[in-house]
C-alpha cells in the first residue's frame, strides 16, 4: 500500500505528495469541501497545517484522508 511520505499544501485546496513508492503526484481536495467532517478545511489558514502522519495526510482536529484515496485520486506530477 502506498503511504504519504511528505505533503506540500499549496493554493486552490491542492496538495502536493510524494509516496513512498517514489510518485510525486497533485491532490485536488476541492471535492471533498462540501462533506462531512472536510468543510472545516475550506478555512484556508487550516488547510495549509496538513502535516504527514500515520502514512497520510492529516489536519489538527482528527481529521485525515486514506492514503489509497490520496493515491488514487491523484494526478501524477513530472518530476524534472
């Protein structure tokens, strides 16, 4: 399975991410902002507090996504 090795919040809800099998790919996490528990991250000052832990993406509050989603619903980046 894939984990989150490290986490680069940047504008526009994206997050860019490096797995731990080498891919470097971009997260949009927009869609997520109307459910749940994930509309607390539309605050832009806490989206950008995601932090790496437990092989994913977490925020202060308890809140996280599963790494597989984070993989699986990403878009790969070029790496130069």
């Amino acid at each position: 399975m894939e984990s989150v090795v490290r986490v680069v919040p940047k504008d526009g809800y994206l997050l860019e991410l490096w797995f731990n099998t080498g891919d470097h790919r971009l997260f949009d996490a927009r869609p997520y902002l109307q459910k749940g528990v994930f509309t607390r991250l539309q605050n832009v000052a806490l989206f950008k507090q995601a932090y790496v832990a437990l092989d994913t993406v977490c925020w202060p509050g308890d809140l996280d996504i599963a790494p597989e989603t984070l993989f699986d619903r990403s878009t790969p980046l070029q790496t130069d």
